[in-house]
C-alpha cells in the first residue's frame, strides 16, 4: 500500500490491470492487481511466472 503504482499499467483489454515484475529463488515473477486510489483498495489478482501470464488473466476475465 506505500507504492501502489510501482507496477506498470496494462493497456487494452488488460487496463485494469497493473504487473510489477521482480526476481524470486532466480526466476522472473510477475504480481498482478488491480488499485484503486478512491476506495483504497488493492486487489491481487495473480503471482506467477511470465509463461501464459496474460493469457490466463484474459481468461480470468
């Protein structure tokens, strides 16, 4: 909640959706959530690695 905009925005179909990618035990991850600033809300919504990453949220969603 201190930096709710380190991830970057997603563009499209996937706006809604904001991914900060960092290294776990050596392997690329990707957070995704959802933020919003007018209800203070934080949303995760998917952690995992980058192969059929969006995919899979397209799918969620």
């Amino acid at each position: 909640m201190e930096a709710p905009f380190i991830g970057e925005q997603k563009k499209g179909d996937l706006l809604f959706l904001r991914v900060h990618k960092f290294k776990m035990v050596k392997q690329l991850t990707l957070l995704g959530y959802s933020y919003q600033d007018s209800i203070m809300t934080l949303e995760l919504i998917v952690l995992g690695t980058h192969e059929n990453f969006y995919r899979d949220i397209k799918a969620l969603y």
